[in-house]
C-alpha cells in the first residue's frame, strides 16, 4: 500500500464510496484500513495520518503493525494521539519481560489501551481482524458476523456456504481489488462463538467434547475458505467480545487454562482477557512461552491480547465498548 499522502487519500475515498454500495444489500458494521508492518519512527507518522482520514472519511478503525518491539511511552502516546490506532508486535525469543513490561505501562494510561496491542506468534495474516494483522498487497477484505447463520444451519453446511458465498460474489463484483474474505467465526456479545460450539457438541462449553466441536467447525471453516478465503479461517474465543464465554467465567465453569489451551485448537489464540496486574512476570512469561510452544506445534500463527488491570481475580472490570467482563488469574 502506498502510504504518500495523496495516493493514500485517494484510495481510501474510492473504498468508502464503493462501501455505499455494499450498504445497500449488506450492513456495514466497522470500516478498516490495514498497513504494512512499519518502524516505530514510521508507525507515529503514519497514524496520524490515518486518524485524519478515518475521521474525513468515517473509517472506525486501522492497524499500523510494528516490524519490532517499541518503547512503552511511544506506544502510549500513539494512542492518546490515535483513537483509532490498533497495532501489533512480532514475538521474539527472550522479549517475555519486555513485553509484559509493555502492557503493564499500557494499561497504568488507560485499560483500554492493551484491547488495542497484540503480540503476533508467526506471520501476521492479511485479515480485517485486529489487532494481529498486515498488509502485504493493496486490496479489500471483509470478516463476517454470521455466528446466527451457523447455529441456525449447524448441520446443514450447504445453506451456510450458499450465504456467505453471495456475499463473497457481490464484494469482488463492487472491487476490482477484492481479495477475500476472512470466514473466521467470531463472536459479538450475544452473537456468542461459544453458544455455538455448545449446539454443535450438545453440551456445555468446557466440558468433555468441547475440543472435537471446535474442530469439527474448524474443519467446515477450512472447506468454506476454498472459496475466495482469506486470513485465519478459524473460530475466535475472545473473552471480552463473547457474553457466553463471560458468563461461563463468572460461573467459575471457564478458566484462563481453558482459554489457553484452546488456543491449540482456535484463532486468534488468547484474546481479550483481563488478567490481575498484580499477577507475577514469571507466570506471564511462562503464558507467552506457552503461546510460542503452541504455536510451534499448531503450524498456524496466533496472537495474544493480554489486559492488566486493577481488579482482582474474579471481579469484573468495564472495558468500555466491551462492557464489563470477567478478570481471571493465569495461574487457575
């Protein structure tokens, strides 16, 4: 993507007004822009050149990847300046320290700044899902919300791919530069990823039978990309975006063990979890190295999205968008 100035207004002019078209056989939820990975230096510069377009043009939010680990005051100041700055750092061997360190000075400024960071565990995919995402080439995706479409038709593939598929025909038909989409199953609150896999395995989430639910939905979301797919193409568990997840957590019937070891099994991996910012940098390390083992052994990239708080384990914390979710403790 070019990122001058003028080039770069220009396309995202024609992308928001060919979006109007879309509107009118499809709701629009968020419109995104996604960068190449950048130097710290660059990514400053390029947000504030994105936020001024996002505000002109209605753009809700946009990812400026960092190619390396950036000093904490930076970040910090990247987003004060940026309300609509998503970004993303590579995992390094022996960064665990650092990392933590970065979010614990993230979350002393504002809670809701580690809902915008993610450490990226392999290749940033090209996707519209934040915050562990890169631009490689210029084009449009789109994700999906159609966690109601799945439960609906749960035993009748056909029907699902037939819908998203229209979808998919409309979209290269509107852009020239249409890329694809994005079939992640990823939840909305109400719009809950893990009622789902609980109607697909007829049981409760987290108990025996959970893993083989997720999957076998995994397993349909793979035939489903080979049409126009792009990105991840796999279920989202995140904490603060799933109101079934949340009341599983506040139940005591969902623990951070559980989230971690799914991320074997799901994409993005452990994302939007509130944790206590009292919690030891030895047990958060060995999460994150935990994570790269996973990652190691899956073959797929994954991401973290970690948020310290001030809030003990078990109590709920306000995340703005994100409503109250559950705090819990990686060491249960």
């Amino acid at each position: 993507m070019d990122l001058s100035p003028r080039i770069l207004e220009e396309t995202i002019s024609s992308f928001v007004e060919k979006a109007e078209e879309v509107k009118r056989s499809f709701a629009i939820d968020t419109l995104r822009v996604v960068t190449p990975s950048t130097t710290p230096y660059q990514m400053r510069e390029h947000a504030a050149l994105l936020q001024r377009y996002a505000d002109d043009y209605d753009i809700d939010i946009f990812a400026v990847p960092l190619n390396y680990l950036e000093t904490p005051q930076n970040i910090v100041e990247a987003f004060s300046e940026n309300p609509g700055l998503y970004t993303s750092i590579p995992y390094v061997d022996g960064s665990e320290r650092k990392i933590y360190s970065l979010l614990l000075a993230l979350s002393e400024e504002s809670w809701l700044y580690p809902t915008r960071f993610a450490v990226a565990f392999g290749e940033r995919y090209n996707t519209p899902y934040f915050p562990v995402t890169e631009t490689r080439s210029e084009g449009v995706t789109a994700s999906l919300l159609y966690t109601r479409l799945y439960s609906d038709h749960v035993d009748n593939l056909a029907e699902i791919k037939e819908a998203l598929y229209s979808v998919a025909k409309l979209l290269g038909s509107i852009y020239s530069d249409f890329q694809g989409i994005d079939y992640s199953l990823s939840p909305w609150m109400e719009e809950s990823v893990a009622a789902v896999v609980e109607r697909k395995a007829g049981i409760q989430f987290t108990l025996p039978g959970t893993i083989s639910a997720i999957r076998a939905i995994n397993s349909e979301l793979e035939d489903i990309s080979r049409n126009a797919g792009i990105g991840y193409n796999e279920i989202m568990l995140p904490l603060g975006e799933d109101n079934r997840l949340k009341e599983l957590a506040r139940a005591g019937q969902l623990r951070f063990s559980h989230l971690l070891s799914y991320t074997a099994f799901c994409v993005v991996g452990l994302d939007m979890v509130p944790i206590p910012d009292t919690t030891d940098i030895e047990v958060v390390a060995g999460v994150i190295r935990d994570l790269k083992s996973i990652y190691l052994l899956k073959g797929r990239s994954l991401g973290m999205r970690l948020i310290p708080v001030g809030v003990e384990e078990g109590m709920d914390v306000d995340l703005g968008i994100f409503g109250a979710t559950p705090v819990l403790s990686p060491l249960f």
